[in-house]
C-alpha cells in the first residue's frame, strides 16, 4: 500500500469524532486542514500538545484551517480526553489503524506515531513530518507558518 506523501491527494476517509458522528474528509474540500496524528488520549505529550491546539483555535479558523486530532483509541476515550480538555475540535477515533496504515503512521506495536499531514483546499498534501519518537511533537508555531505557505 502506498503512504500518503507531499504532492498526493489526500486519501480519503471516515471516522466517527467523539461525539459517534461520521465524519468525511471529501466534506473539507475548500479548507485548508491540519491532520494530527498522535499515540493515545491522556498521556502527557498528547495533553500538552492538544492543549496548544485549542489554545490556538481561532488563529487557526482565521487561516481557514480544520483540526482533525486522529488516534486508534475509542472514540469514548476521546469523549473524556475532549471534555477534560475542552476541545472544540474532532478527535476522529481510528480504532481499526486503516486511516493510521493509509498515511503510514502506524508503529509496529499498534498505535500511531506522532505524525502531522497538512492539506489545502484543493486536498493535496503540501506538509508531511511523522516525528521520530513519541515524545517528539511540532511547535504550533511551526505548523502555522506552513500553514500560512498553502
């Protein structure tokens, strides 16, 4: 199977969010969108990290960018993880590690490793970095200036 790489339209999916709603890529068409693949709810880096996320929100929805966090935990592990952290945005729960496989973020012991996927409106990937270790995460000041280039 091929990665999804810098260059490709992005591949196709379906999730259920946290709240159980499906939801589609194909569906944000026309919005640049920030897929951020990471190992599991609740631990520390993810906490920090996803934390960030929500505190950067509305700069975020300025540059016409969608969030979509993606792990293989259950998506009523997400519902916790959302709710303690307040998050206005999907956590998409990949609990099959088809999405995972697909963009080429499943680790051999089954969990995602921490990767980011930056698409634009069109639904090409412009930005790729799958972090080396788990507790390796981008600053959310780097990905805003990618960003900003799509």
């Amino acid at each position: 199977m091929t990665k999804a790489e810098v260059g490709q339209k992005a591949p196709d999916f379906k999730l259920l969010n946290q709240d159980g709603q499906e939801i589609e890529l194909r569906n944000f068409n026309g919005m640049n969108v920030v897929l951020a693949f990471y190992p599991f709810d609740f631990s520390p880096v993810c906490t920090k990290e996803f934390g960030c996320f929500q505190d950067d929100l509305n700069e975020l929805k300025n540059i016409e960018a969608q969030v979509f966090g993606i792990s293989v935990d259950s998506k009523y592990c997400h519902k916790a993880f959302s709710d303690k952290l307040q998050l206005k945005f999907p956590l998409l729960s990949d609990f099959s590690k088809k999405v995972c496989k697909l963009y080429g973020t499943l680790r051999p012991e089954g969990f995602s490793n921490r990767a980011y996927f930056l698409i634009d409106k069109n639904r090409v990937i412009r930005f790729k970095k799958i972090m080396e270790a788990t507790k390796d995460r981008m600053e959310n000041k780097d990905l805003m200036n990618e960003l900003k280039k799509l």
